[in-house]
C-alpha cells in the first residue's frame, strides 16, 4: 500500500513540475513611454508581433506612462509604438524567459538620435534645411518690419492731406523714408521666400507693388504686381496695375502715349473682373477717380459710367460722373443765345447722387450742381446779341 501512495506522489510531483516549467516559458514585459514633450504617452498602445511564431500582444500606456504585459512567450519580437491608429515607432526586442523584461521608449530621445543619425549621414541636406529656416525667420521678420513702415507712411500720408502747408514738406519727407524702409524690406523679404511657398511670395509681391505706388514709382508697382500674378494670379492684383497703370498715365505729356496707358489700365481691369466681377466697382472708380484729380475729367467719363453699372448705390461714383460730364459740356451761339450743351445723363447722375444717399455728404453738393444745370438749361444771352439790340 505503502509503495502506491509513493508511486503516486512521485507522478503528482512530476506533473507539477512540468507546469511549473511551462509557466517559467512565459515572459512578461514592462516599462515607461514617453512622448515628444517629455512627458507620459498616455493613451498610446505597443503592439507586439513574431515573425517567428505569429504571436503579437497589444497593450496600452496608462496615464503614467507605464505599461505591462504577462504571459509573453519567449523570442523575438517586432515592437510597435501607435497613437491615435498612426504608427511612431519600432524596433526589434527580445522577450527572455525566467527574468525581467523592461523596455523603456523615449520618443523625443529617439527623435534627437535620429536626427543626429541623418545630419551624420546627409550634411547637405542639413545644411540645407538650416538655410531654408533661417530665410524663413527672416522673410518674417523683415515682411513685419515692412508691414509697420507701411502702416506708419499710410498715417503720415493723411496727416499731409491735412497738415498746414508749412508742416506739409517734414511729413512728407518722413512718408518718403517710412515708403523707402518698407520698399528695401519688402524686397528682402521676397528674396527669402521660397518659389515653391505661392502664397506668401504672391503676397509679398502684391504688397511690394502697394509700396512703390504710394511712392509714386508707378512703372515698379506694375512689375510688382504682374510678378505676383505670373506666380498667382489675382482679381485684387490686377485692379492695383490698373490703378498704376492709370496714374503713370495722367503722369505722361503726350495724349497719345497717356491714350495707350489708359487703354492698358482698361484691359486691366476687365482682366480682374473676368476673375472676381466683384472687383468692378472698385477697379473702374479708382480708374476714374485718378482721371478726375489729375484733370482728364473727359477720359473720367467711361470709367465712372462702368463703376455706376457695377454698383449704383455709390452717392461718390455718382457725384464723380456728374462732374466729369459736366467738365464736358459744350456751347453753339443760337441767334442771341449761347446754348449750353449738356451731355446726356449729366443732371441723372446728380440726381441720383441725392437719391441713394440723401443724407451723404455728397448730398448738398449734388444739389447745388442740379441747380446749376437748371440754370443752364435756358441758355445765356450773350453780349454781342445785347449789342445788336441797341
């Protein structure tokens, strides 16, 4: 009997044993995630995977960065880092049986190392990237310092409107300086923009050629400007040549060479509106109003007309029109009158001044020309029928 309970209890032993060793086959593994910041990758997972046996394990990091894993058997593994379903990381490791497996991830640590890794394997293209950031601080830094001149000359330039005229030349002059500054950075800023950065070099164009107009260099706006449309075209773009296009024009002595510039300006404009048709009112009242404070009221009169068409609620396109037709009438000698010859549409335009806004301040003066035209209407005796009476 006694020789059965020990052979028994050698076959129980036995068993146990061989449990025992088949739980010593199983691994686990632990350790702490960090992120880029430095801090726990919580919410992250590790996905582990065998190529050898087709295992894989996923666990997740909790709010301390840490993570565990039992029962993993022993081999080689290909660890994956996730987050948010998007791979970070991975690497090889090996899960050792009957000891302790830790495996740590920094990912701001491995990032450096790697970064370190390409800069030892590719210089250039270090170099490379080093000088596109350092252009691109700069690019900011002088588009900022150009932006600031900008603003500072657009307030200087309405203090000259309305400086005493001995106070005019010192703000002007200090205009000129604040237009200069921002023309020599905005050109240095473009110089650093990248060919490849549309947007930005556009706009700094655009903005260049805004610098050079208010200066008066008409000739550089437009390059500017048709610069940036050659690398994005642009309603806006086109609507400021028009403008330069316009000014440079009233600056020319020849009629026929400012003929030519004007008719560029109008195609101009028609260029910008085939892109945005909100541009219109805008584009052709600039065109106009350049026209009517330099003296060409008559060539004023197409422009405004289209501005009107593209916006008739504007009271200052109106009193404009009115005003360039007005510039415009004629006179014949009727018996022993001089009839005054008013274009068509003259007395409208005023009329519609008051009409769209009659509490604008175009208002009053829209009237007193209405009334003025009422005076015309009937025609002026002249001197030489007064002379005839007597």
């Amino acid at each position: 009997m006694l020789r059965k309970i020990a052979a028994r209890t050698i076959l129980t032993l036995a068993f146990l044993l061989v449990a025992i060793s088949g739980a010593h086959a199983q691994g686990r593994v632990d350790g702490t995630i960090l992120g880029m910041d430095g801090k726990p990758f919580v919410g992250a997972t590790l996905q582990f995977k065998s190529a050898e046996t087709g295992q894989s394990y996923t666990v997740k990091v909790d709010k301390d960065g840490k993570y565990i894993q039992l029962g993993v058997a022993p081999g080689m593994y290909d660890v994956t880092l996730v987050d948010k379903g998007t791979p970070v990381f991975t690497q090889k490791f090996l899960v050792k049986n009957q000891v302790d497996n830790t495996l740590d991830i920094n990912v701001k640590e491995l990032a450096a190392a790697q970064a370190a890794a390409n800069a030892a394997a590719h210089p250039e293209e270090i170099k490379k990237k080093e000088d596109a950031d350092n252009k691109f601080k700069d690019l900011k830094v002088q588009f900022e310092a150009a932006k600031a001149a900008m603003a500072e000359a657009t307030d200087l330039r309405k203090q000259v409107k309305a400086a005493p005229a001995d106070q005019k030349a010192d703000l002007q002059s200090k205009m000129d300086a604040d237009l200069q500054t921002a023309i020599t950075a905005f050109s240095k800023a473009e110089q650093d923009v990248s060919e490849k950065d549309v947007n930005n070099h556009s706009t700094i164009l655009a903005s260049l050629g805004q610098a050079y107009e208010l200066s008066g260099k008409h000739d550089e706006a437009i390059a500017a400007y048709q610069k940036a449309n050659e690398i994005k075209p642009g309603a806006n773009n086109f609507s400021q040549i028009s403008l330069s296009q316009a000014n440079a024009a009233a600056a020319l002595p020849d009629p026929k060479a400012m003929r030519a510039k004007l008719d560029e300006a109008a195609a101009s404009c028609d260029k910008g509106i085939a892109l945005d048709p909100t541009v219109a009112a805008m584009c052709w009242k600039n065109l106009g109003i350049v026209l009517s404070n330099t003296g060409h009221l008559a060539e004023a009169v197409v422009p405004l007309q289209k501005a009107v068409q593209a916006d008739p609620k504007d009271a200052q396109t109106w009193f404009l029109l009115g005003g360039a037709l007005t510039a415009t009438i004629d006179t014949k000698q009727e018996g022993e009158k001089l009839i005054y010859i008013i274009p068509a549409g003259t007395g409208d335009a005023y009329q519609k001044c008051m009409d769209v806004a009659p509490s604008g301040p175009y208002a009053p003066q829209c009237k007193a020309a209405l009334d003025g035209l009422a005076q015309l209407s009937g025609g002026e005796e002249t001197k030489v029928s007064k002379k005839k009476k007597s």
